[in-house]
C-alpha cells in the first residue's frame, strides 16, 4: 500500500481514518474538502480542484480522503489501494449529528476560514439533508464504481471497531502489499 484513496459517506470518518493512516504509515495526507471548499464556502472551481488532486496523487506514497467524483478518475487511477468505509446509517448518521452539533458550537474552523453555522445543518441544503440523500444511494453506486478500477486493491470496512483493528494491524514495515497488476 502506497497511494490510499479513503472513502465513505459523509460523516463516516474518511479524513479521522486517513490522517490516521497516513501518520502510521509515514506518508503525506490530502483532504479533498480541504481543496474544494474555498472561503465563504464557494465551491473550487473544477479545473483547479482537479488539478490539486493531481499534483497530490502524482507522489509516490500518500493517503487521499474523498468521494468528489469530479476527479475520482485521476485519484482512484493513480491508488493502489482503496478503503471503504461502509457503515450502517444509523452509525454514520449519530456520527455525524454529534460531529454537526461540535463544530457549531465550538466554532470549529474547517477549510479555509469556513465553520458549521447550527441553523444551517438542519435545512434541505444542510450537511443532515446530505447524508440522507447520499448514504444509501453511495451504497448501492460503489461496487459499480469499483469495477471500473480492477487494479485497486479495496479494504470495505463495515464497522468503527473492525476499522479500528485494521488500521492498530499496520506498521509501515508490514502494511500489506496489494497484488501485483496483471500484465
């Protein structure tokens, strides 16, 4: 494993899993919301989005959260390895509400300048509104996805605590290998 593209619903714990990754196995980390969420939470546009991915992924080793398909053919193209948190919604969704409810609070500052407002979450256009419109429907759309990339070798994780035990199993020295590309 040498260049890592997390993925999950949002709220799942994509960037928590791969800043975590990323410092066990000593390589870079990228955040994808981080390149596309400019100051007052204007959207990048595609063409410099893209072209942040593909500077990241052009490294040798790193760890890349993200689901934005907008540029998912540079990321997942240059992986070898994808991580796929898959939970249950309820999971993901308790996640994110207590997550949602911190950062309004606290004021927390994201990308950029930008923090969660508490009024905002719980309109059609919040982060809530979100989940509910992409859980399930990421579910069903991800295997499809994948085939498209049979060189990626594809970690699904089903729960906090097998994530957990998967990522305390990794060391740099012995993270696992995924299989050579066939010819």
């Amino acid at each position: 494993m040498r260049r890592i593209v997390v993925i999950g619903t949002t709220g799942s714990g994509k960037t928590t899993l791969a800043r975590a990754l990323a410092g066990r196995l000593g390589v870079p980390h990228g955040e994808q919301d981080a390149w596309n969420h400019l100051p007052g939470w204007q959207e990048a546009p595609r063409e410099a989005f893209r072209a942040r991915v593909a500077a990241f992924a052009a490294g040798d080793a790193w760890v890349m959260d993200g689901n934005y398909s907008k540029a998912r053919d540079i990321g997942w193209a240059r992986a070898d390895t994808l991580i796929w948190l898959d939970y249950p919604a309820p999971v993901v969704f308790g996640r994110l509400l207590r997550r949602t409810l911190r950062r309004s609070l606290t004021r927390e500052e994201l990308w950029n300048g930008n923090r969660e407002r508490l009024s905002a979450q719980f309109t059609r256009d919040g982060i809530l509104a979100w989940f509910f419109r992409t859980h399930w429907k990421r579910r069903r759309e991800t295997p499809a996805l994948l085939a498209a990339y049979p060189h990626l070798r594809v970690v699904r994780l089903r729960s906090p605590g097998e994530a957990a035990r998967w990522l305390a199993s990794l060391t740099p020295e012995a993270a696992p290998v995924p299989p050579p590309r066939p010819a």
